[in-house]
C-alpha cells in the first residue's frame, strides 16, 4: 500500500506540475536520470515508478543511470538539459545539498537549476557494527573504541553518512578521545564499501 501511494503520489505531481501543463506535454519519451547506479536505491525507485508514470503520461518513462562524483554527473546532465519537463532527476540529498560543501567547483546551482516537483521518500541513518564486536550499545560501543584506539573503522553508502561519519570522528576526538578510521570507498560507483566488505 505504501508503494502504491508513492507512485501515486510522484506521477500526480508530475502530472499537474505548472512546468508540465503545456498541452503538448508529453511530446516525446519522458527520461527519469537515477543520480546512482543500476541496483542502487535511486536506480530502484526510478523502475518502481517509471511504468505507472509512463502509463499516466501515455508516453514511454525511460530510466538512465548517469553514477558519478556522488550524484554530480547526473544533476549536472539535467541541469544542462532543455527545460522542457521530458529530463527528470530522482535526486537525493547527495547531489543537492551535500555535494556543494564537498566539492570545489559544482558546475550546477542545486537552487536556480531545479524545480522541485515532489518528495519520493526518505531514508534513516543508522549505526551497525560487526555481530563480532563485544557491543550492544552506543555507550558500549564508546567503550570499546576507548580501550582499542585505532581498532575501528567505519564506511558509509553515501555522502549523509561521510558527513555523518565525520562528524561522530570529530565529537569522538573532542569529546572522549575515541578513534576512528574512515574505511577507503571501493572502485564500484554503485556499491557502498558497507555493502562491498
């Protein structure tokens, strides 16, 4: 049911958005960029809504992966492309709001260049460690960290938990002396290095 309402929910926006009222619209294949790869969480959720879209639309939904320099690439192809409503981002928060304060030179305005049409979805962060670990909570994961400095890393799937995963580095540096290590993201641009271990 949940499923069902986003669907609903993302093709009616799409549908009665002010941009994509002309009475010609669509008047040519509508293409749904993924901001990451095949199998990742956008990619998915580009599928599950691309075929009833193409059905309300009564034109084909083609989904296109543009991965890349955490969803840079494929904001800035849609950024570049004609305003029309046929080129559509599924963006996350990478793109448009991490990406500006990671990188240097973003060659898109994550403002100016879009038109927000409608909110998919969410995701929650969490904190997981190795079954292994002596660990079953926070503090004693604190804990353990204190007693073995330099034992520990983490990875994240995306830049909210580079973020995120920063910042727990500097509070735990701060605050109890409490070292981590930031595990190195693997060559994959579509699997996290949580999931790639």
């Amino acid at each position: 049911m949940k499923k069902l309402c986003l669907i609903l929910v993302a093709a009616g926006a799409v549908l009665f958005s002010s941009a994509l009222l002309a009475d010609n619209y669509p008047s040519k294949p509508v293409t749904l960029v993924a901001v990451f790869g095949p199998g990742s969480a956008s990619d998915t959720i580009c599928r599950v809504i691309a075929q009833p879209l193409s059905v309300a639309l009564k034109e084909s939904v083609i989904v296109e992966n543009r991965p890349g320099a955490n969803g840079a690439l494929a904001a800035l192809y849609v950024a570049r492309s004609a305003p029309d409503g046929h080129t559509l981002l599924m963006a996350t928060n990478s793109p448009l709001s991490v990406v500006p304060f990671l990188m240097k030179n973003v060659s898109y305005d994550p403002v100016k260049d879009f038109t927000p049409v409608t909110r998919v979805g969410s995701f929650t962060l969490m904190l997981v460690v190795n079954p292994s670990l002596p660990v079953k909570t926070v503090k004693e994961l604190i804990e353990y960290a204190k007693a073995n400095p330099g034992k520990l890393s983490f990875a994240s799937a995306n830049t909210s938990g580079i973020v995120a995963g920063e910042t727990l580095m500097h509070w735990a540096k701060s605050t109890c002396c409490m070292s981590l290590t930031r595990a190195h993201r693997p060559p994959s641009r579509t699997c996290s290095p949580a999931a790639c271990r």
